[in-house]
C-alpha cells in the first residue's frame, strides 16, 4: 500500500511541476511582443513632446529645455532633444569623447506616465566618466555603449548636453535582448590633455 501511495504522490508532484512550467511560459513575452511594447512605451512619452520627424538642415537644431525631439533615423529607433550644443570643438572620428549619462527606464511608461527614479554616473563625480571612440565600433569601449549615445556628437560640439530616447538596439549591447527603452540625459565632453 505504501508503494502506491507514494508512486501517487510522485505523479501528483510531477503533473504539479509539469502544470507551473507551461504557465510561466505562457507568462513570457515573445521577442516581437516585446518590440511592440518598447514602441508603446517610446510613443507614449514621445506623445507628451514636441516632435519633429527630420534632423534640421545644417543642424541648426532648436535648443533648451522646450527644443523638440528630433528623429534621428528613418525607423524612429533614436530621439534627440537638445538642451545644449556645446562649446568647444567638433570630434572627428576616432576621436575620444568623454561622457557622463543619466538614464531613465521607458519600459513601464504608458502605463505609469512618469519616469522612474534615474540611474548613471552624471551625478557621481567619483565615478570614471565613460568614454568612446566616435564611429569607431570595432574596440568594445566604443561598440558596448550602442550607436545611439555616439549620434549626437557627429552633429554637436564637446560640452554638448542631449536627450536621448533609444530603442534597445540602439542602446548598451549588453541589453539589447531586455528589449527596454530608455531616456538618457547625457553631457559630453573632451579629454583633458
């Protein structure tokens, strides 16, 4: 009798497993569900700016706390407001461009409507500022931060000041699978010689 009763037991214990693992997988995303939210989540704060569809001719981009949002790209995959242009130079290419970023996740905001509590180095002046090689994408300290936080220089001088809205794949490589939209506010600068 005790051999059936736990063979029964096991087989309830299974057939308990069995039924948790098909709900969570039926509670994941698919990669295409997730891009369809990342576009929600983008539109949704993009719904609450002034946008403009083309980057201006000769980059005569309007600037400060009320300048649109100006698509970058033909896709809609980066969004840049410009708070500052900068003073100093343009970089050339190759050339190293400090920078100092905060970040705020996109990823809940048509349901919330607000921004989450930032995240970065912008406020820590102990932290190393982080850096790149613009255009340069073939050593990691340049391709890990994603085409989208270099953009702006190729249009804007050092000590500019942006923000950007960045599709994942635009964003850190490391999270591109996340599928997660941020805003990042970021300052960049020139190395000090």
């Amino acid at each position: 009798m005790k051999k059936i009763n736990s063979q029964i037991i096991l087989g309830v214990i299974a057939a308990v497993f069995a039924s948790m693992s098909f709900i969570s997988c039926k509670d994941t995303k698919s990669y295409s569900e997730l891009l369809f939210d990342e576009k929600v989540n983008i539109n949704a704060f993009l719904a609450n700016q002034r946008v403009i569809n083309e980057v201006p001719a000769d980059s005569a981009f309007e600037v400060g706390p009320n300048a649109p949002y100006y698509r970058m790209d033909e896709e809609g995959n980066v969004y840049m407001q410009v708070l500052d242009r900068g003073n100093g130079e343009r970089p050339v290419d190759d050339e190293v461009v400090y920078f100092r970023y905060t970040r705020y996740d996109l990823g809940n905001y048509a349901v919330s409507d607000s921004l989450p509590a930032g995240a970065g180095n912008a406020d820590n002046m102990e932290a190393e500022p982080t850096w790149f090689r613009l255009n340069n994408y073939r050593i990691t300290a340049s391709s890990q931060y994603g085409m989208g936080i270099q953009l702006p220089m190729t249009y804007l001088n050092y000590n500019a000041k942006v923000n950007i809205v960045l599709k994942s794949q635009y964003g850190f490589t490391s999270e591109i699978a996340l599928v997660t939209p941020f805003l990042y506010n970021i300052s960049y600068y020139k190395p000090a010689v």
